[in-house]
C-alpha cells in the first residue's frame, strides 16, 4: 500500500472514530447556544410592557440595554482569556447557570437598579456562549468540514432567536412580562443538564487523540503548547474582522432590540405581533446562514471574503429601500428586513464562526472567537444609546434612525472590502 493510500486508511479510521462524538458536540453545542436566548430575549420582547408598568422612558431602556451590552463585551473579551483556562464544556455549563439564575431574577425585579444589576451580569453571563461554543468546535472537526458544518449549526443564532422571541411573546400576552423571565430561565434550565450529560471537553477526555488537521499527517497532530502562535498578519486579520464584526453586530442588535418597540409604537401593533413579525428578521437570516456556508465551500473554495463582501453590499440596498419607502409602508419595511437579515447574518456567522477558526487556528479559536465577537459587541452599546436618545430627539420620528443604519451598513461593506483586498494579497487567511 503507499503512503498516500495508508494515509487516506488511516484518516477515514480516525474520522469513523470521532464521528459519534462529533453528532454529540453539534448537539449538545448548538443547544447551548440555543437556549442562551430564551435569558436574551424576553427584555426586547417585553421593552414596551416593562416601560408601561414601571414608568421607564426610552432613554431608560436604553440604558438597561447599554448596561447588557457592556457587560457581554467584556464576557466574551474574558471569555478568550478563562475559556483557556477552564476549557469550553466548563465554561459553557457556568455562563448557563448564571443566565438561569439572572433571568429568574431579572422577573422578580421592580425598580431600574435592580433591573440593571440583574441585566448586567445576565451579559457577562451569556458572553461566555459563542468563544465557548466555537473553542469546543474547533477540536472536532477539520477544516474542511467547516465552512457546511458551521454553516448548519450558525443556524442556532437564528433558530434560538426565533424560538426564544415567539415564546416570549407568547408568555407575555398571557401572562405578563415577568412570566417571560421566569419561563425563559426554565427552558435554559433544561438545556443545561442535556449539556451536562452530552459534552466532553476534547477529543482526549474521551480516549481519542487530538484530532489531525488537513495540513497535518494523520495520526500526528499538531503539537501541544499553549502558546497559540499568532503572527503580525493574523493580528491585523482578526483586528479587521473585529471592526467588521462592529458594525454587523450594530445593525443587528438594533433590530432585534428594538422592531418590535417600533412595531408597536409607530405601526400601532398589538406587543405579541409585534414579536411575531419581528422574527422576520431571524427566519431569513437562518435561510442566509446555511446559503452562505454552502457558497463559501463549495463554490468559493473557502474564500469567506468574497461571499461576505457581496452579501454586506446587499444588505446595505435593503437598509436603504427601508428607508425610502419602508418608514411608511409595513409591508415594504417587513419584506426590507427580511432581505437585511439574508444578507446580514451571513457574514455575521462566516466571520465571527468558520472565519475564526481559519484564521486563529484550532487552538486559538476560542481566543479569536473572544476577540471578534468582543470588539463586534462594542457595537450594541453604541446603538442602544443612539437609538433610545435620536428616537426620543426626533419625536419618535423613525427615518433619522433609518438614515443613520444605511450608514452603518455602508460603512461595513467598505471594511469588508478592504479585508478582501488583504485576502487577495494572502495577508489575511479568509
């Protein structure tokens, strides 16, 4: 037999051997991250009915969306830091019980202190789920699967939000917002002893070795340290995708955390339809997830950047047709987010998923997914504090936010270009 045969024997053995383990990684992962919106959710769903009951302003809840957003930035910028430590399965199973714990709290709660005590380490809590899940997928499976198999389980994002907002809304209109915590916390509850009984740390808690990566010899993985052996090209790679990451994750906390507060207050919906419609959003972009790991594997060969430069292009059109015509016209604005959240959510995951784990490497893809999704995170806070003050400015006029996300969105598509200039001159690795 020669060695290109015995190898190929020999990877297809070690593959059939990880296989059962991988079903249950995907699984138990891709609940995980799931379930953390069942303690995300509820507070958008339920903004407009928290704001009547407790007298909050806008500019209130803004504030208790800031006071979030803070705090998961600096969960998942810890996270690249304590998932190294602690491993994904460890840290996973502590960013979940925490987020039980807020979320069952944050219901019990009446005045805005408290809300936003419980809020804020609800954030550092759930920043802990992406470089967790991403740190636990990149020891079991080879980057040739990546790009589909990430693909599919982005979906999670979608499926999770999609879920979590109609069960809130749900629970809301039959019985109260406070319900919707408390229901929430349940359902993550119940995730979190699956995730207990399925999830191993790595290969080698399980008896299996390290699993070999397609530029390494089966059987010889890559070797143990602890350093991740980052060079100047990949820093500048993952700081640029960190900026990218900024504004996709700008535009689309402010959709989520406010449509369906605009669905109510400026197209006169009831606050449970208001949710319904709003996941809109989220159904197409599950569509646009799945689309765009397909494209970038197998007609892009892995060229992420390309398929993220002509989706962020487009997303950019839909932003701009909701505000030409959308501002006044349901039906256009409902079809202009849908076509947003196509184009949006799949650069979200090529970037923040696959994207981090080519560029970092398997061992610093929890690090990299830490890093991305960090800076990405900054981009929430800001919204939520320019939209709550323009909303309140501009008399709950909608076309000021409007014109202000077209820029946004514009903004970037021009960093994404940039990022595909550097990937065609092989200094970033997209």
């Amino acid at each position: 037999m020669t060695t290109g045969a015995a190898n190929r024997s020999q990877d297809s053995v070690q593959s059939a051997a990880y296989r059962p383990w991988q079903i249950r990684i995907f699984i138990a992962t891709f609940l995980t991250y799931f379930g953390y919106y069942f303690c995300r959710k509820p507070f958008y769903v339920a903004k407009a009915t928290i704001s009547g009951e407790l007298g909050l302003t806008a500019v209130d809840l803004a504030q208790l969306g800031t006071a979030y957003l803070v705090a998961y930035m600096l969960g998942q910028f810890s996270s690249a830091y304590f998932g190294r430590k602690l491993g994904p399965r460890m840290l996973l199973l502590a960013g979940m019980g925490l987020s039980i714990v807020c979320g069952a709290a944050f219901g019990m709660s009446n005045g805005l202190m408290t809300l936003m005590l419980f809020i804020s380490v609800n954030g550092l809590a759930q920043g802990t789920g992406w470089p967790g899940c991403i740190g636990s997928l990149a020891f079991w499976f080879r980057r040739r699967q990546r790009g589909r198999v990430l693909g599919v389980w982005s979906t999670c994002y979608q499926v999770g939000s999609i879920a979590a907002t109609s069960f809130a809304s749900f629970v809301l209109a039959a019985w109260g917002w406070r319900w919707s915590f408390y229901s929430g916390s349940l359902v993550l509850l119940a995730i979190w002893l699956i995730v207990l009984a399925l999830h191993p740390n790595r290969p080698e808690d399980v008896g299996l070795p390290e699993l070999s990566d397609d530029d390494t010899e089966p059987g010889n993985p890559a070797p143990q340290t602890e350093t991740i052996g980052w060079d100047r090209k990949v820093v500048m790679t993952i700081a640029m995708m960190g900026l990218i990451y900024f504004c996709i994750k700008f535009l689309r906390y402010a959709l989520w955390s406010w449509l369906p507060y605009f669905l109510n207050k400026n197209f006169s919906m009831s606050v449970d339809n208001a949710g319904y419609l709003s996941t809109i959003f989220d159904i197409c972009g599950f569509v646009g997830v799945i689309a765009s790991g397909f494209v970038s594997d197998t007609i892009f060969k892995g060229r992420r950047a390309m398929v993220s430069l002509v989706m962020l292009v487009l997303m950019t059109v839909s932003f701009l047709i909701m505000y030409l015509l959308g501002s006044a016209n349901l039906l256009v604005f409902a079809v202009s987010i849908g076509f947003a959240g196509f184009m949006l959510f799949g650069p979200d995951s090529l970037l923040s998923g696959v994207g981090a784990i080519d560029v970092g490497s398997r061992r610093g893809a929890l690090s990299a997914a830490g890093i991305i999704n960090g800076m990405g995170s900054i981009g929430p806070i800001f919204q939520e504090q320019i939209i709550g003050r323009m909303y309140e400015h501009y008399d709950k006029d909608l076309l000021p936010v409007l014109i202000m996300l077209v820029f946004v969105a514009a903004a970037s598509a021009c960093l994404m270009f940039v990022l595909w200039i550097m990937s065609r001159k092989g200094i970033a690795n997209l």
